[in-house]
C-alpha cells in the first residue's frame, strides 16, 4: 500500500521512482471509482496531499495536490537510486544535457575537452 501511495506523490511532483529530479508540478486529477481515488482520499486523511473539488479545468475529477508534509515523506521514503557504472554516468550526463548531439558525437566532444583540459 506505501508503494502505490508513494507512487502517486511522485508522480503528482513529476519525479522519477528515486524522488529526483525536479518537482516541476503538484497535482494528481482522478475521480470516484479508480484505484487512485481511494489512495488520494487516503493521502488526504494522512496529511500528505489535500483535496479541491473538481472543474471544468479538471473535466469534473477532484484536484489533490501534495503538502509539504507529502514533500517531506517522498524525500524520506523513496529508495536509493542503483549505483550507475561509469558508462551509465556519463550517458546520463549526455541526456542532461539536452543538446543536439548523437551520443557518440557528445563522447568524441567531451574526450576532446579532457584531452586538453
């Protein structure tokens, strides 16, 4: 049941499985009758997230949004992120970089710099 609860907080913060990454939003619209729901209404009643009646901005579901207290427990209760290899990292820090480089144009770029660093 923590899982699928957690589940929803980070999903509602647009973080990854982790709790990283940037929380660049703060809601979950669902309505009566999902699976969803009912974890809301219980996030609710923990103190975790709060419940707004629904609009037409929402299509008629109920907007929950996260406390600060929800906040607090996907930063205490995500687990650790897997240890990445040193290839893993830097294909991460290539996807970070959001650029228009291929991979292997990104590598050839980044050796270059080490090279004459």
């Amino acid at each position: 049941m923590i899982d699928q609860k957690l589940s929803i907080l980070q999903h509602s913060l647009g973080v990854d499985e982790y709790g990283q990454g940037r929380q660049y939003r703060n809601r979950f619209v669902t309505s009566p009758g999902t699976d969803d729901y009912d974890h809301c209404v219980s996030l609710v009643a923990d103190g975790l997230m709060t419940k707004h009646p629904g609009n037409m901005l929402t299509g008629g579901n109920d907007l929950f949004v996260v406390t600060p207290k929800g906040v607090d427990f996907v930063a205490a209760n995500s687990p650790k992120p897997p240890k990445l290899t040193r290839s893993q990292k830097r294909y991460e820090d290539w996807l970070a970089e959001d650029g228009t480089m291929s991979f292997g144009q990104w590598l050839k770029a980044a050796h270059g710099k080490r090279a004459t660093s």
